[in-house]
C-alpha cells in the first residue's frame, strides 16, 4: 500500500521538485539583474558633488574609471587687492608728466570705490579667464598764499589767494582670455591662453582760486584707452583635497597698444566646501602706455584676498 502510494504519487513529488528547483533557479537567474541595479544605485547615490572647478580630480584612486571629472565648470571670484601705486601718469594730453609713488594706505585715503572680480571657466579641455578691474580716485592739494595769477576760466588772483586742485581719476581695466587645457593630469594642470586687455581711464580736474570770501573755480575733463593682445598661462597644482595652489601670468601690448603690459598672479587656495573656497595671493598689473601726448607707465602691485563660489 505504501508502495502503491509511493509509486502513485512519485510523480507530484518530482513535480513539485522540479517546481521548486526551478523557483530557485529563475530566483538565482534574478540575481544579477538586482545584483546590477544595487550597484546602478550605489553609483547613483555615491557619486560626490563637483569639487573645485580644477579640483574635481580628486577622486579616490579606487574609484571606478567611470567616474570622470565634469566635463563643465564655472567660478566666480570677488576679490580685495590692496595695491600700491608707482609710475608716471600724464593725466591731460600734452601736460606735463607726474612722477607717482604711492602705498596702498595713501591710495586707500583717495579711494572712492573699488571693485575686482575675477571669472573662470571650463567646457572639456578649452578654457575662459575673465578679470575686471574698477578704481575711482580722488587727490587733492592746495597751495597758498600765493602771489599775484591768472587762471584761465578763473581770472585774475590778487596776491595772498589759495588755489585748490583736486583731481577724480577712474580707471576701468578688463581683461578676457580664451585658451585650451595642455596639460590635464590629476597632479597638474596647465592652460595656454590668448586674449586682450581692455583699458579706459578718465580724468576730471576741478581748480577753485580763492581770496577772502571771493572764489571762482574751473573744471576740465579728458578720456583715453586702448586694447592690448595679450598671451598668458595659467597652472594649478592641488596639494591636498583640500588646498592647492595656482599661479596665472601673462604678456602683451607689443606696440598694438600699449609699448609693453605683463601681469602675474599668484595664490594659496583653501577649500571650505565644493562650492566656497578661499585664496590669499599676490598680484602685480604692469602697463607702459605713451601715445597721442598722453603718458600712463604705472604698476599696481600688492596682497590679494578672495571668496570664491563655484557653480
């Protein structure tokens, strides 16, 4: 009887075995596809923000081939530069050349408003450096008592009249380069840059002659710029995930424009996040204009102080 049953239902038996070894293969055969959609989502939800936009190399070395730096980056970079002033300035076409030697603290007491920014970007390996630059000045002097003078626009000063000169000075400085990345490894990179500087200065000089109560004044304006070729350079060197430095230089003018303008920059750059960093540095602009009667060969140089937020 048991025989019989045994051999009755040996079949459903098998049956049942085949069914079950075949749930457990279909579920052994579903495991890849989870297998890949754990590791799908562990990329998805691994993968870090975009470090600094030179910094996106830093990656750990055990990181998938895969994971490759963005393609794209863009940065903006509000600074200080707390320049000093040297050089020779004719503000007026044909007037007579000025020596000037000033710190950072005497630009500082005729300063009106200063504003510096600097912008950096990145498509693959061609790159784009932008830097504007935006002084309005303010220097005055008065001398007196002063013998007897005429003043054009003024008239005539009895001796013992004081004379007041003050003179607004607004420069306006813009320099835009384009380039392509040479060297793009994880411990260096290097771009090769060509573009233009963009100069414009103004000058406004206000004269009151003065005796006792009585005063007149005169005023007077002129403007001049000009553009420079320019070809530069620009490394980046991460120390550690963390901190890195960078150093940007350039060359131009070539008689195009001015006779001769160079600046070099460098800096120590500390990040806070992926998006916020910091960087103290140095900086010197250097131009060497004479053309039309008018004379500007000066050379701003001095500490920098920046914020960077990195889109």
């Amino acid at each position: 009887m048991l025989f019989r049953f045994g051999v009755k239902y040996r079949h459903l038996i098998q049956a049942g075995r085949i069914r079950r070894e075949r749930s457990i293969f279909s579920r052994i055969g579903e495991m890849p596809s989870l297998r890949r959609a754990a590791v799908i989502a562990l990329f998805l939800c691994g993968v870090p923000a975009a470090h600094a936009a030179d910094a996106a190399s830093d990656l750990p070395e055990s990181a998938p081939d895969v994971v490759n730096s963005p393609n794209w980056a863009l940065q903006v970079t509000p600074y200080m530069w707390a320049a000093g002033l040297d050089g020779h300035i004719s503000p007026f076409r044909r007037g007579p050349t000025i020596g000037v030697e000033k710190s950072f603290s005497d630009v500082l007491n005729d300063l009106n408003f200063g504003g510096f920014v600097n912008v950096w970007g990145r498509y693959e390996r061609f790159v784009f450096s932008g830097d504007v630059m935006y002084v309005d000045t303010t220097d005055g002097h008065a001398s007196g008592p002063l013998p007897a003078l005429t003043i054009p626009g003024v008239g005539l000063i009895p001796p013992g009249g004081n004379i007041d000169a003050k003179v607004d000075t607004k420069q306006f400085t813009a320099t835009l380069m384009g380039g392509y990345r040479v060297i793009d490894t994880p411990q260096f990179t290097l771009d090769a840059l060509g573009g233009a500087r963009f100069w414009h200065i103004s000058n406004d000089v206000k004269l009151t002659g003065s005796l006792g109560g009585v005063s007149g004044s005169v005023s007077y304006g002129e403007s001049f710029g000009w553009v420079d070729p320019l070809v530069g350079v620009r490394a980046f060197l991460p120390v550690t995930e963390k901190l890195s430095f960078q150093a940007q230089a350039d060359i131009g003018g070539f008689g195009a424009g001015s006779d001769l303008t160079w600046s070099a920059m460098a800096t120590v750059n500390y990040a806070f996040s992926d998006r916020f960093s910091a960087s103290v540095g140095y900086k010197v602009l250097d131009v060497d204009y004479d053309h039309d009667g008018h004379v500007f060969d000066t050379r701003l140089s001095g500490p920098v102080l920046g914020m960077t937020y990195r889109f």
